[in-house]
C-alpha cells in the first residue's frame, strides 16, 4: 500500500475493483464468504428431506447451531492461520476444509455424521469469512478496501437469498445431497483460482497463541443463548439470555486482561473508536435473524405457498445487497457518519412497521406491502455495514493489529447472527399459539435491539479516532 492511497478521498468505480488486476482477489475473497454465507440457510431448506431420509428429528436445530459456533471459532483463529500459512496456504485450507466437510454432508449415512460434517463446514466457511477482511488488506489497494468491503458484506445478502431458494429447489426434487457437492465443487473452483489471484503474504516465526480461554466462553454464551430458544418456559428462557449475557460480560472482562485475546487490543483502549464499530456491527447484524422466520409468517398469516414465502423472506437480503452499491460510493467524511447512524436506524423502522403491519390472514395488498418494507430494513444494513467494516480496518497502522481487527468483522458478524437467531427463536415462544402475536414479538423485540445501534454508531462518530474514516 503507498501513502497516496490515503490521501485520495474519491472512491474508485467498480470497474476498477472488478478489472484485470484485481478480479482474481475479489472472486476469492467474495467467493469464500459467499459459499460460508449460503451455507447458513441453505441447509434450513434441505433439512425437513434429509430427516425424512436419515432420521434424527430431534437433532434438527443443531444444524443451524453447530455450524454457526464452529464459524465463529474459526474466524477467531484466522491470525493464526495467516502467520503460519500465509494468504495463499490459508485460503487452500479453507477452502479445502469446506470442500471436505460438504462432501461429507453429501454421503452422511446418518443424522449424527451430518451434524459432524456440518461443523468441519462451518470451520472451512468461518475462515473463509474471517481471511476476506483480514487478506484485503494486503490483497487490494487501499482505495479499493470500502468496495471490496461491500463486495463481501454483499455476499451475505446474496447467500441469504440464495441458500433458501437452492436448498428449496434441491429439496423439491428430493436431492438434498446434490446440494452439497454442488457446494463443494463451487469450493473447489475457488481454491483453483487462490495461487494466481492472491500475493503470498508473509508468514511469521511466532504463531499467535490459540485464545482458548475466549474460545470457551464463547462458546458457552452460544450455547446458553441456543437452549433457551428450546427450554420450555419464559423463566427458563430468560435464564438461558441472562446466562449468555453474563458469559459474554466474562469474555470481556478475560479479554481486556489476558495476552491472548480475539480482538485487537485497541478495542479496550480508552478513547478508542473500535469497541463501538464492532458493537454497532454486531447490533446491525442481529438483525438478519428475521430472516429465519419471515417465511413462517408468510405461510402462516399470509396464506403464501413455501417457494414463495422462501423468496419473499429474502427482500431484507436483497435490500442488504442492492443498497450496499451506492453506499460503498459515498466517500465524505460528513456523509460517511450519516450512514453509519441512519442504516440501525433504517433497519429498526423498517422491522418496526413490518410489526404493525402483520394481520391474521393477511390481505393480498398489504402482503404486497410487507416486501418493500423488508427491502427498507434490509437497505440499512447496506447502508452502514461497508462503511462499518473499513472504520475497523483502518483503526490502527499496525499491520498485525490491523489483520486481527479486520478478520474480528467476520467473527462479530457470524457470532451476532446466531445471538440474533436465537433470541428471535425466544421472542418466537413468547407467542405461544398465537402466530400473529409471535410475529410481534419478533418484530418489535429485534426492531428494538437494532435501534440500539443508532445510538452506538453515534458513540463511534463522536471518537476523534473516526474523524479520518470518512
């Protein structure tokens, strides 16, 4: 990277990122996040055929679980594998490690084998998410970082609209194993491309060590978080929340204490802007969780048939990615901390009168309202989340603090989405057998976690270290 780079306020076009110099990189870099991503859903749809096939209903939402900790646990040990591998040797075990853990899904035997399998892809899939943001950095010029930034939150949204459209269509036909090979072929065409399209990177003589005392509390938090969504009652429930609150208070409280800590140790430093970035991104991000359950109230109270409430689920999605086009080409420091405070706030309205708008059999004109009110609250995502995640990457000048805070968007976007969907799944219950009034609940109750990151994002442009992020 030159020093011209940072002086050059105007962002360059997408052509510039998508040309013969830089295409290779962002097809790896959007690629690895994008086969993590789809990954998340598409097994939510292949699923009702594979337990007719193999059994083991009672394992259902470990699916989800299991492969959303196991991406959490990888992004967290992406320095690692950078410093012992370099940019090339990292993504090749990557991508290979998806590539296994899909093929394994294809040919599981079993319900337990496909669990297993599920979380040797979450791990290929988390590293895969964790090195785009760290590896940008030195994969792409400065200037390029906000675009390639939104090339690859892009990529969530295009995962989310496409796991459950292709996991849909597999299962239609009754081939939820052809699903993952074609996954792990995608896989595979990837790593093919990584030697020519990467630089090397430097790999280091000290390993980073493994943070396994933050690895274990976050992992209990998961885990806290995910029972309560199925421990019966609402004291049971809200013990479930309060013990993974309390857990995630202790991975701080270990974090800002301990040498081997997952976050670049600017986050705890006082004065610093990082703390509020990741915690604006990770409230945004919870926000996605909708997602798991718009197509059961679009079946439920809109009277919509599977294929369709599939798609109609993806309008946040697709807001997410449709938005993220024009944001990534704002460049002002003034515009730039609008948007970080507008896209939660965005978001939350959206979710918001998409919760006053849920009837019992809902009318076939305001059914056709729900969706550009989902693209509205997927639009805020869009809106922030690119200018989020370079605020994070430029925190500090340090190149090994940088890779760290860079890989950690990955982990806080991962970890938040399974925090979110489990939350969402508590607020689900609450409803008890009143699907409109669970609708509510889930609405209402993430609207108002994502309107907290307003509230944070304006912490985060009030710190002197985001004046020059713009």
């Amino acid at each position: 990277m030159n020093a011209g780079d940072h002086m050059n306020p105007a962002p360059p076009s997408w052509r510039e990122l998508l040309g013969p110099e830089h295409f290779g990189a962002a097809i790896v870099l959007a690629g690895g996040v994008l086969v993590g991503a789809i990954n998340i859903y598409l097994a939510a749809s292949l699923l009702p055929t594979a337990v007719a096939d193999l059994g083991g209903a009672s394992f259902y939402a470990w699916n989800m679980t299991i492969y959303l900790v196991a991406m959490v646990i990888a992004t967290m040990l992406v320095g690692r594998f950078l410093s012992r591998w370099g940019n090339v040797g990292a993504y090749l075990l990557g991508f290979a490690t998806f590539t296994a853990g899909s093929l394994a899904c294809a040919l599981s035997p079993a319900m337990a084998v496909l669990l297993v399998s599920r979380g040797v892809q979450g791990l290929g899939a988390g590293l895969l998410s964790g090195l785009g943001f760290a590896v940008i950095r030195s994969a792409l010029p400065t200037r390029l970082w906000t675009r390639g930034a939104a090339l690859m939150s892009a990529m969530y949204g295009v995962g989310n609209f496409a796991g459950p459209a292709l996991g849909g269509l597999f299962a239609q036909v009754g081939s939820w194993r052809l699903a993952f090979g074609v996954m792990a072929v995608i896989a595979a065409v990837c790593a093919a491309i990584v030697p020519r399209a990467l630089p090397g990177g430097e790999r280091g003589d000290v390993r980073p060590p493994i943070p396994a005392a933050s690895l274990l509390l976050v992992m209990a938090a998961a885990g806290a978080v995910s029972a309560a969504g199925v421990l019966p009652g609402t004291p049971a429930k809200a013990a479930g929340i309060s013990g993974a609150l309390l857990l995630m208070a202790g991975f701080v409280v270990h974090e800002r204490r301990s040498e081997f800590r997952v976050f670049p140790r600017t986050t705890y430093q006082r004065g610093s802007s990082l703390k509020w970035v990741y915690l604006t991104l990770a409230l945004l991000t919870s926000g996605v969780a909708v997602e798991s359950f718009l197509p059961l109230f679009g079946q439920r109270l809109g009277g919509l048939p599977p294929l369709v409430a599939g798609f109609f689920a993806a309008a946040v999605s697709l807001g997410w990615s449709v938005t993220q086009i024009g944001s990534s080409s704002v460049s002002g420091e003034r515009a730039v901390r609008r948007l970080r405070a507008l896209g939660p706030a965005l978001l939350a309205l959206g979710l918001f009168v998409q919760g006053l708008l849920q009837r019992e059999d809902t009318p076939v004109w305001l059914v056709v309202i729900w969706v550009p009110m989902l693209f509205i609250a997927g639009s805020g995502i869009g809106l922030a989340y690119p200018h989020l995640s370079v605020a994070a990457m430029s925190s500090t000048r340090d190149p090994e603090e940088g890779q760290r805070a860079a890989a950690a968007i990955a982990t806080v976007t991962s970890l938040s989405i399974a925090f979110g969907t489990a939350v969402a799944g508590v607020l689900l219950n609450l409803g008890g057998a009143s699907m409109l009034d669970s609708a509510r609940y889930v609405m209402f109750g993430l609207a108002g976690i994502c309107a907290i990151g307003a509230l944070t994002a304006h912490a985060v442009n009030r710190t002197p270290q985001a004046a020059g992020l713009g």
